[in-house]
C-alpha cells in the first residue's frame, strides 16, 4: 500500500489512513507513528492499518510499544512537548478509558497552562464501532467526552478522501487532535484522496443538497443517513458531514437549517448527553422561532453495545429510526 | 520445557491420581470445546471475534481442581477455558458465545464477557490488565466476611506492562488479600513479542516490587502447574496473601481466529504445537498408570456428546428479544 | 462529629456528607470506605471529611489506601460484585481520569454484560470546584461524561440535607453511584439533615417557586442562581434544583417550564458539549412552540480552569451571567 | 542517614570545589524561597495552595549542577525548588505563584504548573506519577533526534504504587531512552506512611522489574546525592538507557502549608529538621573548607535580595486580562 507512488482511482478508507500516514511521514520527519503492533515485524496491527510503514520508514519512526496506553500517550506528549508530530495509535476508543488523564489533563491542557510556552502538535488514531460483535467494551463511542474538553479536536471523517485529508489536516495542527475511525467505514471503497490534500478541520461539507430537512451526520452514519435519503423520493433530505465534531462547523449547520428549517442529528454515540444534544442545542438558540418542527435526534441506545447480533442492530441507529426522524420533521 | 515423560518433577509432590484424571478430563473439556468452537466460527454459523486458547489447557484445568465452587474468578476475552475449567456449564457458555437469550448472560455479554456467579466467574473482562484490580476487591470482601473464598485473577503477559497490574499487586500486597494472580504467558500479547515489549526476562520476578512470592513454572506441566497453583491456593486460604504465578505456555492459533502469524519465528509455533500439553499429558497418565486408554477414551467419548449437546442447544435457542437493551442497564428496567 | 447522636440544626455540608456516612455504615455492615488518607491515622482527608469513621467503625471499615485510582476503584467494583457496598473516594474529580476504565468499563456495564447476574452497587464519592486556586487540573467538573455512560447515576447535592440524603440514597441504591462534591457548598451551612432521611435519587427540587422563567440547575450553582433570584424584584425566577443530574428528572423540568415558558440552564462544568446541552435539547424537544424564548446555557468558558484568580472567577458562571441570561429570557 | 560531618564518602568520588558551592548556593536559593513564599502566602498577599518542599532542598540542586540548560525537566505540585534549582528565573516563577501576567505561564498555570521551556522545565503536573511518561517522550525525542539532551523526572514516593509509573519505567528501559527518575522519598503521600502504602521497603529495588539500575540514596546528603545523579546522568546521556534513583528526604512542612501533622509520629519531623540539610551542608563546606564563612554569607544576601526582589516585582505586577481565557486554549485564539 504505502509504496504505492500512484493513487488509484477508488480505495478504502484504510488505505487511505495508511496512505495519510505514509505521506506525512514522508513529508515531514518530525512525524512519527507509535502504538501496540504498529510496525510490521507486528504486522501493522490487527486491521494491519500501518502495514508497510516501517519497512519504508523504518522502526524508529514506526514503533511498536508495549500494551501501556498511558505510556503511549505520555511519550507521545512529551515528543510533542519537544517539537516532534507523533501520531499516537490507541487501538480502540474504548482504551482511552486508560490514558484519560494523559489526554485529557495534559495533552489538551499544557499549551494553555504553560500559558502559550509550550504546544502538543499531537494526533491520536483510534477505531470504534458497533457492528462488528465486540460486545460492549470495544465498541463505543466517547466523542462527546473529548468534545467537552477545551483543548482537544475531534475529528471523524466518513469516506477515503475526508480520511485522507483529514489526517493530514490532523497532523500538522499545532494542537492535540483526536482522530476516530469508524470501523463501518474502514472496508468501504470510496473515491480516492488526491495526495497532498489537507482537509481544513471545523468545516463541514454538504454530503447531500435538500431542500426539506437538514440532517446532520457524521462517521460511518453518513452513509447510513445517505442511504435512507436517496430513498425517500417524496422527501428533500439535505446531508451535512460534520467531518470536524469539535469544533464544529456551527456556520454551516446553522445555515444549512436555516434554509430548510428543520433538522435531525444522527450519531452512533448514546444519544443522552451526546454530541448531538450540543449541536441541536445550537440550532435551537441560534434559529429559535424560525424552526418548523423541534430538532430531532437519532442516538445509540442507553445501554451498552451489546453481543448479540439483533441486539446490536438495534443499538444502533437503524435505517428506519433514522427515516422517522426525518420523517418525524416534516409532519 | 519438560518433556512428555518428565511432567512434575519427582512423584512426592504429585496430586492424588483422581486429580490427575480430572485434570485431564478438563483439559479435554477445553480442547475439545475450543474446536468445536473454532470449526463452528469457521463455518459462519456463529459471529463474533473468537480469542482460541487451544494450548493453554493446562493452566486453568490445574488451577480449578484446587478451587471452590464459590471460589471467585476474573479472566479475560481469551478465558472461555478457565471459565469451563471453573464449572461454567457449557451448554449456557455456548449459547453466550452464540448471542442466544439462553446464555449465561442472555447474549449480552458475549465471548469477551462470560459471567456466571454460581460457578465463581464473577467477571471477564476485554481490557487487558482489568481482571487484577477487580480480583483484589471480590478477595477483599472475603478476607473481611472471612467467608474462607479465594479469588484468582488470570491475565496475559502482555498484562503486565500495564497500570493496573502494577497498583493491583501493590494492594494485594498491603492488604494480603486471598488472591492468585496467573499470569497464562503465552509469549505474545497481540502480535507483539513478550521480549520485546517486557523489560525482564520473567514476570514472576516482578513479584519481588511487592514482596510477593512468585512462582514461574511450566504452564503446559499438568502436575508442575498443579503444586504451583497449590502453593499459591494454600497461602491465600491460610490467610498468607497474596502470589503472582507465571505459567510459560503458548496459543496454538494466534491472537484472534484468522490470524496468519506472519509476526512470529517460522517454527516456533509447530515446536510448540508438537509438544501439545493434552496428547502428551494423557501418553504420560498412561504411561505413569494413572489412567488406562479405556479410561481416558471414555472421557473423551462423554465430552464429545456434551460438546455436541451444547453447540446444538445453541444454535438451536432463540436470540434475546430487543426489548432486553432496556434491561439490565440499572437494576430497574429503563421506561421505553 | 461522626460521634453526634443528636444532629445539630444547622451543619455544613461537610459534617452532613460525614453524618450521612457514619450512619449508613451504622446501619448496614456491608458498608464500608476506601480511598486515599480516609482513615484517621491519616487525618481522615485533605477536608477531614471522614474523620471519626475509622475511629467508631474501624480500620477495616474505613481504609486508607495507597495513590493508586484503578486498584481503589477495581477493589471497590469487585467487592460490590460480592454484595458490599463500598463508597469509594477519589479525591478530587480530575484523578477520575486515571480509572475511567474501572468506571465506565466495568462499574458501568457489569450489570448488563452479566445479563444482570450480577450487580456494582458501589457509590463513588469526589470533591471538585473551581475557586480554590487549584488551577486546570483540580478543578473541572466532568459530569457530562459519567451522565453520558449507560450503567451510572450521577448526583451533585447543593445542601446539607440533600448531600445527607442522597448520599444516603447512593449507598443503597443497587447500581454504582457517581457523587459528586462540590468545594463550593463543603464549608456553608444550612438545616441540618433529618438522621435517616433518604432522598430519593432522579428526583429533582424546587428550591424557589416563580413565575416568570425556570432556572434548573445543580450543586453550588443552586446558591449563586438563588442569590440573583432573590435579588430581582422585577422577575419571578423558578429555580429547580435537580439533585441528581443523570438520569435527570425530566417531569419537574418540563412542569416548570411548560409553566413559565423560559428556561435557563446553569453549571459550572465547561457549557459546550455540558449537561445543560441535553437538557436544553429536551425542553426543546417536549416544549416545542411553547417556549416564549430560547433555551439559555450557562455554563464554565471554554478553557482549562485558570489559576490567576480573576481568571478563575471569569471562568465560571458569574451572578452577572446568570443574571444577563435570566433577563436574556424576557427580552 | 549521614551526620554532618560525614557527607558523600570519601573525598575521592566529590564534584570539584566550584560544584560543591554551587550547590550550597542553589539549596539556599529554594530554601530562601520557600521561606519567602510561605511568609507571603501565610500573609494573606497570595491565595493558593502551597505543597513546600522545604527540607528536600539538596535533591535538585545536586541533580541540576548535572544537566545543562536545555536538558529537559518534568516534575510535580510540590516542585517549585525542582524548577528554581534548574534555573527558572525567580522574577517570572514569583509572578506565576501570585497568578500574574508577568509570570512564566502569564499565571494561567499556577503553582502546580510551573512551565519554563527556555529553562528547560517542560511540565509541572499536579497529578500523582504522570511526569514520568511525558519525560520519556522527552527523551524519545532527543534520542531519534540525536541532540544530546537528557531528561529527568522528577517524583515522589506515593507514586511509585500509581500505574503510570510501572508503564514509564518499562516504556524506558525497551527503548533505552536517555531519562533518569528521580523519586524524591520523603516518606509520605499526602498523609499516608511510605510503609503502608508500599509493599517494598525501598523503591529503588523496583528497578529491577525493568532490569534498570536503581539507587537508593539518602538525598539530604548533596555529595552523595550528587554521586548518584552523576552515575544516572552519564549513563543517560552516553547511551545507557534509564535509571531509578530513589533519593530519602523529608518535607519539613507537610503536605500541604497549613497541615497540622497530626499523622506524623511525633519526633519524626523534629528529628528530621534537626538534621536540616541546608545549615548542615554548610558547615560541612567551611569545616572541609570548601568555602569560607564570609564567601557563604555573600551567597546567602544575594540571595536574599534576589528573592525579595523577586517578591515585590511580582506583587506588583498586573494581573493577566480577562481575554486571556479565550487565549492558549488552541494555538488560534478563540472567537467570542
Ligand atoms: C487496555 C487495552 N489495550 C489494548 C487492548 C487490545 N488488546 C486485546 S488483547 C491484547 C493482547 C494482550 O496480550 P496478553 O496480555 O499477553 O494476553 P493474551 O491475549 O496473549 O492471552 C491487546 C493489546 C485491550 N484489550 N485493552
Ligand atoms: C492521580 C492522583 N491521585 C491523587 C492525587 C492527590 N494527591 C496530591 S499529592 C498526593 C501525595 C503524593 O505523594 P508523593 O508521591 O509521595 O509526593 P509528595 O507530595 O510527598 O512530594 C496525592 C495523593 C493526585 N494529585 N493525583
Ligand atoms: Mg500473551
Ligand atoms: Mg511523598
């Protein structure tokens, strides 16, 4: 993958994660990567998303750690301290819950503590998902935690190109980013990035033109949201991708409801004190008197991601869910 | 590495030969049930993520002869053998790890979060290093009820780079909890190798930071595993504290179903595989006359039909009504 | 104090928190605390907010432990798993990011990945605040995260009596408890608790009866919005207490502004991505076309909290704020 | 513990002269200032809390004349003479304490967070054990890099039993990353005993779980202290990975300025503060004559007036604006 000089006309966004990384380490030889099984000798991780990056790049610059997130973080902090553009791999989200001080009490403080001195040009990859039968420790969403957070940027990007871009966009901020890969998107063909591209961070793009109901999405929901608007031929469902989570592109939800004077929020995250509730708080504020019908939101259930297969469908937003919302809007 | 022939060192500190048959019957529990398992996953008649412990029998086959019933255990995403070892009944353990309302957790918990009270498995956990802390506080409840339990905690090699197990010996130490922390050092965590992850040549050692006894015994020696664990079982029910045992063995089948084992010597996986601890095991209960062929054939015969009878009452139970993501949650079902 | 038979009529916070342990650990031996320093050789706490329990109730029942979050926390959920029900402190809200694992991992989601074979009553005890030059790692009020973790309660008293009794109510109740301390209400006084008196949890108070707009609220922020009410004479402020933030007592809330008709929310926890986002969203959505205006948020700046102390009072909601969004609802 | 008249062995293994008074200089400035500071904070005329160091004085002053100005420190709350002995000038850190615009952190930071980049004090946390794996980064840093520099974090015993810990010191030793650890063993955490917390009876000895090497010293004695930092900073900077120095103190005023000590065994402080490190240091100079009585006093008054200028220029410095709040948050200023 990573030897690829070409890009080829469509490719997952798995390739193009690896192709982000192999290019800005290419680019620029402050970045390095780090995580658990990272380099090849590993085999570049369980989804082998790294794969073919140390054996360009070498295993100083793609280096494999032990199963110690806290170390992971706090390396990656203090080379960023340094100067240095670590991309830190914390295998899935749910292992934040292990290196939450690293992140949370430093990485995204240190800049505004050390009162502007000294900045964490630090990203950090994690996948997360339901979907996939990994029960309810390896599946969530925590989003709306780093969100809270002053300091941090969440970026979740829904097709190869966004991906792409994005990562780069990740990597060459001056603060710390967290990057989350839905792995409903990491097998989805998709046109491929133009190399070099840099996706700004906190603007959104219109996935979709409405004129109806706006219905703002981001991650793997996306598509799912893409999907059910292509169906419904009696309704004019426009799609907004968040692309940035925090901070979000207020500018463009605002506008986009304006316009058609309705809204739902669609995320895979539980939807109580989940991300959506800011956005549609927002839109309330910003737009109160002028909505035709009160912001819906379509969530993950309250409960955790369970095993079993109905289950886990039903956890998740599903087609229908998400076509009542819509629904929902416009009656 | 002992060989076949030379399981547990002299025959003084051998268990009663009805220990060494059952601890043989468990590991052919665990091995047959795992594949039985693997051919079902394999077969896509059952979904999900399945970490194989083919290889690591005898660890927990030796462990649980020496526990009670009520004894508490805490594993990890790969334990369904110290479950099984433990007395999870299996056909509720196959339904679990098939999603099916029958399971022990009605499907909601899944391969990586087996639980069944009644038998002692009181949590498995999918975050590395998070069985140990947990351990400490069903052994803490013990020592203050002074209700005689014991609590063993299982854990990877791989673990013991990490936080908790650091701050959970600590405590076990301080406290002297009734508690056995086992490390199953299976010289990978993921595909990353135990040397080059792990800054010292053997965990047990690292029992010393906490002046713990450590034990490091070979993990595929039913026998030596045995009067490890037995040491370890009788300090922490005579009141002695806490014990880290380091049982050296090996995944025959990688870190997750599929794995391709590219990150590992060419080799080293079928030198470790020839040696399979269950085979050589019963050439030894057999050749020690612990056990005839017969004996050992109808064990094997009788787990087969379990194993049989238990995929089957999976595969044919029903999946969990939706309505159970409301359940379950808090004590008092969530209003819709 | 935990040797008081008679409860005085008025005590602080404080003495009520210690009373309400000192009593539930009277009245049930499967009670008992751990946390760093809680016993008396160690002064019972920084505040000495368990002083006296180890000496009535003993070392075993009131253990000190080392500074180690994720052994206190995994000790706790596994003795809780045996049916103890431990209260665990983690001394200031900040250092629950080094056990978010423990928390939301296992306390959280035990019950349901069991399939409710087993239980987690466990309550988690933590003090937090700004205003006390603790800067940007002591201070931050994190509720939005546990409010968002199916599996957690979460309760922030304002007063001596509420903390007695709904810490009352956390240590009995069977899922595991986030109770939150706020430094702001520990040393003020107010009527004493009623011994035994158990608040019942997702219930929430209305502290000052009004006409004109609701303002909900929770913890110390209940003070500061009742000393603006009390001061405008020319509008008639509802204020609701809400006692326990999550799950939040949704009824009260609509009832009062389906009755006013204008909502402001304050905390003192960061406002974006904050626990008044999904409240506001449900007013939103219950009260849609009813409301007179927009839904208010008050809430901490986006920042880190600040040490320099005009700084840290800008940083929460201010009497100013408060009182600029109530009118705000009128205008 | 040394007598005063015996510091650092024998007179073969001491820093040069020029060293030797440098340290006593640096002790004297964190003692002075601590003095100053709390007679300020006690005053009323800066609010905030204050975790002295007073009595651990000769750890970083020996540890400093050792690394050079760009040689990175991370250290703790109770870290202030860390930050001065590495040479945070005093004008800017006295401004931080009082929460002025003028100081190092523009006072966003605080006491706690005390950040001097040019001076090579990277981060101050106020969380138990995680200026250990940042400094590793540190380290990482220099070490692709290649650039000569070494770091250092420092630590107290408490957190020694946090996870954060053991994952640093593995994290170092596999990477052999140019950092010392330097655990300052004043023999409480907050109020609890180093004896009930940890299940060891010195912390050095947990080296060995990392197979690093690992000290244990007694920190109040500068010459020795200055042997030991002196073997641990050469091994970094030549290429020898991490070491764990374990350095025996006392905090002379508790955890917290105002702590009333009733957690201490009575006697224990007493005994320590008679054995004050900073006077004792000093007569051992002039008894050895290192130093004369007089070239000592010019020390100490220049001190005195570098740190009541420090003071006052901080006292009367503004405090940050407002908008600082919308400010450093990210490196963009944050709109409105
Ligand atoms: C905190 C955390 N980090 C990472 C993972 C991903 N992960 C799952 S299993 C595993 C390897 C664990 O190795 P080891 O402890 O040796 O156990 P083994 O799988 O070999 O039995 C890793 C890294 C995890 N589950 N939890
Ligand atoms: C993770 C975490 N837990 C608890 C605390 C509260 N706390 C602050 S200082 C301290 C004691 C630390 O003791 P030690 O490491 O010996 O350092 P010392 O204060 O003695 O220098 C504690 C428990 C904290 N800051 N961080
Ligand atoms: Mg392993
Ligand atoms: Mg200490």
């Amino acid at each position: 993958m990573s030897e690829t000089i070409e890009a080829p006309a469509e490719m997952t966004s798995l390739q193009a994660i690896n192709l982000a990384l192999h290019d800005a380490l290419e680019a620029d030889k402050d970045v390095f990567l780090l995580g658990e099984d990272v380099a090849d000798r590993e085999g570049g991780g369980v989804v082998e998303l790294t794969k073919g990056l140390s054996g360009v790049f070498g295993e100083e610059r793609v280096r494999s750690t032990p199963i110690s997130e806290q170390a992971i973080i706090g390396a990656a902090i203090g080379a960023a301290l340094a100067g240095m553009k670590p991309v830190a791999e914390i295998m899935l989200m749910n292992f934040t819950t292990v290196a939450m001080d690293m992140i949370v009490n430093h990485a995204a403080k240190l800049r505004f503590m050390s009162g502007g001195q000294t900045s964490v040009p630090l990203t950090i990859r994690m996948m997360t998902g339901a979907g996939f039968a990994n029960g309810g420790q390896h599946s969530d969403f925590l989003e709306a935690w780093f969100a809270h957070t002053p300091g941090l940027k969440v970026v979740i990007p829904s097709n190869p190109r966004d991906a792409y871009g994005l990562m780069r966009a990740c990597i060459e901020d001056p603060d710390p980013c967290i990057f989350v890969e839905p792995l409903g998107i990491y097998w989805v063909p998709g046109a491929a990035p133009q190399r070099g591209e840099v996706i700004p961070l906190g603007k959104a793009r219109v996935a979709r033109e409405g004129s109806d109901v706006s219905v703002i999405t981001y991650g793997k929901q996306v598509n799912d949201v893409l999907a059910v608007a292509d169906k419904l031929s009696d309704v004019s469902v426009e799609v907004i991708d968040l692309r940035t989570v925090a901070p979000f592109d207020e500018a463009a939800v605002l506008a986009s409801v304006a316009k058609t004077g309705r809204a739902v929020i669609v995320h895979e995250a539980v939807k109580q004190f989940g991300v959506g509730a800011e956005i549609a708080s927002r839109i309330n504020e910003k737009l109160f008197g002028k909505l035709k019908s009160p912001v819906a939101r379509v969530g993950g259930k309250f409960s955790p991601v369970p095993f079993s297969q109905p289950l886990e469908s039903a956890f998740v937003p599903t087609p229908s869910e998400i076509e009542a919302a819509i629904r929902g809007t416009l009656s | 590495m002992s060989t076949t022939e030379s399981f547990g060192g002299d025959a003084s500190t051998r268990p009663p030969k009805d220990v060494l048959v059952e601890i043989y019957r468990k590991m052919t529990l665990l091995k047959q049930n795992d594949e039985r398992f693997r051919s079902i996953i394999q077969s896509g008649r059952i979904i999900g993520n399945y970490y194989s412990a083919r290889g690591q029998e005898a660890i927990p086959s030796a462990v649980s002869c020496l526990l009670n019933q009520d004894d508490y255990v805490c594993t990890i995403y790969r334990g369904i053998h110290d479950s099984l070892a433990k007395g999870v009944p299996m056909k509720q353990l196959w339904a679990e790890l098939a999603g099916r309302a029958t399971g022990t957790c009605k499907g909601k918990g899944g391969p990586m979060h087996i639980t069944h009270p009644a038998s002692g498995v009181m949590v498995t956990t999918g975050i590395v290093g998070s069985s140990m802390p947990i351990a400490n506080g069903l052994a803490l409840a013990s020592k203050m009820r002074g209700d005689g339990r014991i609590s063993v905690a299982y854990f990877g090699d791989g673990a013991s780079n990490i936080g908790a197990f650091h701050e959970a010996l600590n405590l076990a130490s301080i406290w002297k909890l009734p508690v056995v922390f086992v490390c199953q050092n299976n010289r990978y965590g993921e595909h990353t190798k135990y040397e080059y992850a792990t800054a010292i040549d053997q965990i047990a050692k690292r029992s010393a930071s906490y002046t713990m006894p450590g034990i490091h015994v070979d993990g595929n020696d039913p026998v030596a595993m045995y009067a490890a664990a037995k040491e370890a079982v009788d300090r922490a029910r005579g009141g002695g504290g806490p014990t880290l045992i380091e049982a050296m063995t090996f995944r025959f089948h990688g870190h997750l179903l599929g794995d391709m084992d590219q990150y590992m010597d060419p080799g080293e996986k079928d030198g470790w595989m020839k040696k399979d601890p269950v085979p050589a095991y019963r050439r030894w209960l057999v050749a020690e006359s612990y056990a005839t062929e017969a004996e050992l054939d109808a064990i094997e015969k009788q787990i087969q039909a379990d194993v049989e009878e238990a995929s089957s009452f999976a595969l044919s139970s029903p999946y969990p009504d939706v309505a159970e993501l409301r359940k379950d949650v808090f004590a008092q079902e969530i209003a819709e």
